[in-house]
C-alpha cells in the first residue's frame, strides 16, 4: 500500500494512493501509526470513493515524531573523507538526530539557509516505524518498520565544517530541510526487492537540472534497515512515527563526496533555480527547486570570558 499526505481544495489530508487516485483516510498517517489502525484504515479507505491525483499536491508523507539520519554506505565515507574510513564506522552505525520541524514535501521549494555559500543535497532512503520498540533484534526489528520513503538530507556543508570543528553536530549546517516523499510504500511492497543477504536491492539516482550525478543501489548498504532500528532501539525506544535514514548512497549521491576529490568542487553547490531529482526505484521521485533564503544578521561571536574565580 502506498500512504500519502496530500492538499486538496485548501484542505491537508491523509489517503491512500490507488494507481491514479486518491483516496482519504480518517486521520493523519501519524494518529493512525500510533493508534496501530493505519493498515485497516487504508484498507478501507480504497474500497471508498476518491480524487484524482493529478488533483492534489502531495506534501510530506507525516510529520515525523523524531527524524534519525545513518550514515550506512561506505563509499560514500570514502568519497566525504578521502579514503580514510575510521575503524569506528565498522563497528557499529553512527547516526545523528535532525529537526522534525524542518520537514519538507516532496516538491516543495526549499530555500537556501542564512549564510550558506555551499549548499548540497543528499540521496537516501528513509525507515518508518511503525510500532513501538525497545532493545530489539534485528529479526524484531522487521516487524517495527511500517515501510519506506525517499529522504533528501539538504547540507550546508560549509556551515557544517565550521561546526563540527567545535566537536559537536552538525548543527545549522543540517537543521533548515529534509525532505520525505512522494509516498510512505508499506514494506511489504518491497519484499520481492530483498536480495540473498537481506537488503532491499533498489536502484536510486539523483540529478540536478536534468544531469544525473549519482546512481547507487540501496542494497550497498553497510548495514539493512533492520540492524539500524535494532541499535536504534538499544537502551532506549523507538516509536511509531520515527523516521530512520540509510545516509548517503556512494557514487555520487552528493556534492559532498565528488568534491572530497582534492581540488575539486565540480559539479558547484547549488545555487537558487537549480532543481534537484531523486528517484528511487519501488518508491517514487521527489522533485524541489532550490531558492535564495533570507539575509540575516551576523551571528554575533562570543566574548574571551575572564578567568576568574
């Protein structure tokens, strides 16, 4: 099944997307997801009346209650740190918290942050919980995730630098945009994907004003879907309405990682009017054009605090 938000006639609403129709659920895909009713509802929800859906505008799947970001393909560590991958990352899937208040739909126009000069994009595929959790196996896991989206991790790589020189973040270099869409695809819907070793085989490719930079398959992961839910989980919860994303595919997946060539910065950062194409096969496109953000005041710096005590 593929669940969807979407607005129709100046009104936001759930639904299920049948083929070339759309058609209401009873709630947000969030209430429902909490409430453990979404499968039933949108089992019902297609034996009822709907509307074209060349008639909406599809708008983020849900609003998510906590957003999760991996960073669960190797190469693309490669190409970000120049080959040299630290030991730590095969240890266990690193991952960090990002605004869930940052949401963006999957054709929205996202604007470039306040005093970004490097903007980037960045090609994943998102996990969403389904059922709440805690110390699960992987096995478990499986069951936990409700199904999948296309997630855009948008970076403000030279905010981003800047910060993490500090020892913490990212912070402001990653909190202005994520995008999710077009559509959340039951998990089941992708199973015939699953290949020998357990991940879901899924072509995915991003272009930037019709060039394509990168293509990568979703099954080049480090790690499935179900290990990361699994040590997301560990000592803690996880809830319906989380979000859980792979990280970045390699072989392009972002500015980022061609630019970690040395001397290079080739294909530029993005620039207003530029448009940005995901594609990821068994899920959809998302489609969002880059725009000038807001000029604001520098930040003040702070102040040589006295020693005194």
């Amino acid at each position: 099944m593929r669940f969807a938000t979407a607005r129709h006639d100046g009104t936001e609403t759930s639904g299920v997307v049948d083929g070339e129709t759309f058609h209401p659920l009873p709630a947000p895909i969030l209430e429902l997801l909490r409430s453990q009713r979404l499968p039933e509802a949108g089992a019902q929800a297609v034996t009822e009346p709907g509307v074209p859906l060349a008639e909406v505008e599809l708008r983020a799947p849900l609003e998510p209650a906590t957003v999760r970001d991996f960073v669960a393909f190797e190469e693309h560590v490669e190409g970000m740190t120049g080959g040299n991958v630290a030991a730590e990352w095969y240890a266990a899937p690193t991952f960090y918290f990002t605004n869930p208040y940052a949401i963006t739909g999957p054709f929205d126009d996202v604007a470039i942050p306040p005093g970004c000069r490097r903007m980037d994009f960045e090609l994943e595929v998102a996990a969403v919980i389904g059922r709440p959790g805690r110390d699960l196996t992987p096995e478990q896991a499986r069951e936990h995730i409700i199904g999948y989206t296309i997630f855009n991790d948008w970076s403000a790589r030279d905010l981003q630098s800047a910060e993490m020189k500090v020892g913490l973040g990212p912070a402001k270099g990653k909190d202005f945009a994520t995008t999710l869409g077009p559509v959340l695809v039951t998990a089941d819907e992708l199973e015939t994907h699953r290949d020998a070793d357990g991940f879901l085989r899924l072509p995915m490719s991003v272009s930037v004003n019709g060039e394509r930079i990168g293509h990568d398959l979703l099954s080049n992961m480090g790690w499935p879907f179900e290990e990361l839910v699994s040590y997301a989980s560990r000592g803690t919860e996880v809830r319906p309405g989380d979000v859980l994303g792979s990280g970045t595919c390699g072989n392009g997946g972002c500015l980022g990682e061609l630019w970690g060539r040395p001397d290079r910065e080739d294909p530029p950062p993005l620039r207003p009017g530029d448009v940005v194409e995901m594609t990821v096969e068994g899920i959809g496109t998302i489609r969002n054009r880059v725009t000038a953000g807001h000029d604001l005041p520098a930040v003040t710096p702070a102040r040589t605090r006295p020693r005194d005590r």
